[in-house]
C-alpha cells in the first residue's frame, strides 16, 4: 500500500471536490513565497532555524493537481496529492504537532490571529512521497488565515508565513535587473528561485555587517576584511555564467558561510 503522507490546510470553501474550487482556494495551481520564519518564543532549546531565517525566507512552494514542490533547503516531493476536509483551530494544530508541547499556541509564534476560532481545514495525502515534516497526520498542515496568505508547519517547530505570487509576479533580486551587466546577473533575474536566493545572500551580508559593528564598534579593519571577502565571492559566483545549478549552489553556500 502507498505511503500516504496527511497534510491540513485550512481553507473556507464547500464540501464539494476541492480541485472544483481551485480559484477560490488560492492554493491549487499556485506560486507561495516564504516572507515570514516564526519560531516559538518560549522554546528553551536552540531550534535549527532561528526567527526570519534566511535559510527559509524567500522559497518557493508551488501546488498542483500533480505535486507540491519547492525550493526549502528540505526534500519536498509530494505527488499526486488528494484533499480531504476536517474542522479544527490553529492552537489545535499548533499544540498537536509541536514536539508534544500541548502549551503552544499561536501567540508563542507571533503569528497575528486568534488561535481560538474553528477554522475549516483539509488533510492533504500524497499517493508518493512526501512534503513538510514528519510523516503524521498532527505534525504536516496548512493554515490559511486570509486570502493570499497560508501557515505551514515546517521542521523543528517552525512555523512558515507565505505569501501568493500571481501568475505575472516576478521576484527581484539585491540589484535593478534594468542595470545588470553580466551573464550571471541576467541569468539570476530571469530566475524566481535564484532571484530569491541572491536577496538571502544581501540580506545575511547586511546581518553579517551590523552585528559585526555591535560587537566590535572600532574594529574598522574587520569591517574591511567582510566587505573584502564579500566581493571575493562575488567573483566566485561570476564564474558560474549561465550554469543555475553552479549559481543556486553558490548563493546557498554563501548564506550558510554568513549565517555561521
């Protein structure tokens, strides 16, 4: 028998077949991006992700009638999904699923919404694969609190805010595409993924720099050395040219040699 793999998403539409209202869900045949990484405030363990990591924000996730897919640094390959409807509350979801800590809610996450309202929700079954975290009905859902905005439950009690892209959005890199020069810039505006991931990399540079400041105020030389080492790697990342794959594993390398 199929390993069938339970997702919740929670969506406001009918009993009808879910795929009969794909445009009202906003979820089926569309394009999520990551804007937000909530993590519990409470927690008293240092998590993998930490609060808007740059790991995380800015993936992609994109659900079809076929699979659900994405750019998250873990293995997403759910295919053939089917929808099945259930009612429930984001505290319950969250309180089930978060290492068996039944006093999370949606408060300990900053997620913005009353945990407490009934919500309708739908469990999502893989025919293969998987998508998400563990491979359980409480611990893989969905949230939507609003039109064109959803909740994941992500690894290690992280909870992802994403976003919806139009089929016209396109997302912009740290720099004007109108201005880019070379092969590698215009390959990385031509690519939402690569796109996504070169913001990651700015927005860790940018980190790197004011913590940096924080700790050692006066230290001009080591400020220096960052920037140096910065325009190092953006040569590294020139050579790869057109290859997306060179590219992809580049910026990814980079956030994680920032992050460190």
């Amino acid at each position: 028998m199929c390993n069938l793999i339970k997702y919740v998403f929670t969506l406001g539409v009918s009993l009808l077949p879910f795929f009969a209202y794909s445009d009202e869900s906003g979820i089926s045949n569309s394009q999520w991006q990551v804007s937000h990484v909530n993590v519990n405030t409470e927690s008293e363990r240092t998590l993998n992700y930490q609060y808007d990591d740059n790991k995380l924000v800015g993936r992609l996730i994109e659900f079809s009638s076929k699979s659900i897919t994405s750019t998250l640094p873990e293995k997403s390959d759910c295919q053939q999904p089917t929808y099945q409807r259930q009612k429930t509350t984001l505290n319950q979801l969250i309180s089930s699923s978060m290492s068996g800590d039944d006093s999370a809610n949606a408060k300990n996450y900053d997620l913005g919404v009353d945990g407490n309202h009934q919500i309708n929700s739908f469990k999502i079954l893989c025919q293969s694969g998987s998508f998400g975290r563990d491979m359980t009905e409480a611990n893989a859902w969905v949230a939507m609190p609003e039109a064109g905005k959803i909740f994941i439950n992500w690894y290690d009690g992280t909870i992802l805010t994403l976003t919806r892209l139009t089929a016209e959005s396109n997302v912009s890199p740290s720099f004007d595409c109108h201005k880019a020069a070379s092969q590698t810039e215009k390959t990385i505006c031509q690519s939402n993924d690569l796109a996504s991931w070169d913001v990651s990399v700015a927005k860790a540079y940018k980190s790197k720099l004011t913590d940096y400041k924080k700790i050692n105020p006066t230290d001009k030389d080591g400020l220096v050395k960052i920037s140096h080492e910065q325009k190092a790697w953006l040569t590294i990342r020139n050579k790869c040219g057109t290859d997306t794959t060179c590219l992809k594993k580049t910026l990814m390398q980079r956030v994680d040699e920032l992050e460190k």
